[in-house]
C-alpha cells in the first residue's frame, strides 16, 4: 500500500516536472500565494508592502523552480555550461526537447525581470 502512494507521489512530481511552464507555473504559485499571505498576514508593513512582498516571494519561487528545470532539462541533453551558452545564442530550436528547454529559460528572464519590478516598487511604496 504505501509503495503505491510513494509511486504515486513520483508519477505526480514527475507529470509536473514534465509539463511546459505555462502549466506548472499557475499551479506553484496557486499553492505559494495562500502561505505566503497567512505568514504576513500580522506585518506592520502597508498593504501595499504586503501585496509586493508576497507577489516577489512568488516571483523568487517561479525562479527557482525555472532554474530548476533548466539545469534538469540541460543535464538531460547532455548539455554543460558553455554547450548551453553556444545554445541559448542561437535561434529557436525546433527539437521539441530543445524548446522546453529553450521556454524554462524564458521563464528564468521573465521572472528576473518581474523580481526587479518588485523590488522597484517596493522601494518605491516603502
């Protein structure tokens, strides 16, 4: 019985590691934004501080997970660094293994990019 929930428990994790960004991401921070809200529910902060900490606690995690799935999904293509690199610097691959690859890496620019905003607007409002 509990080798069935732990194969279950795999296939799960699995099937999202699996999934293309757009799928996982919703999901992650559907699960994070909840927490993240109780844990500063009682800050002395504004409300408008809370919102941008709690978003940019989502964002880092998007991050996280993105990193996480492009150095899986690199290793898996027997890509290291500079092969990555010499990747990356091309166009739009057309190997379906390749542009997961290739989309994992523009989830890591736009939650970059979206980090930064918080922290813009963070410092603004505070």
């Amino acid at each position: 019985m509990d080798e069935r929930r732990g194969d279950r428990g795999r296939n799960v994790i699995q099937a999202l590691g699996e999934s293309p960004p757009g799928l996982a991401m919703p999901l992650v921070l559907m699960v994070l934004l909840p927490i993240t809200w109780w844990l500063i529910r009682d800050s002395e902060s504004s409300k408008a501080g809370r919102v941008i900490f709690a978003v940019s606690v989502s964002v880092m995690l998007w991050a996280l997970t993105a990193i996480l799935q492009v150095c899986r999904r690199g290793s898996k293509l027997g890509l290291n660094r500079s092969n990555l690199a010499r990747f990356l610097s091309g166009g739009r691959p057309s190997d379906p293994e390749e542009l997961l690859l290739w989309q994992w890496v523009l989830q890591v620019c736009y939650a970059t990019a979206a980090f930064v905003i918080c922290m813009v607007a963070l410092t603004l409002t505070s």
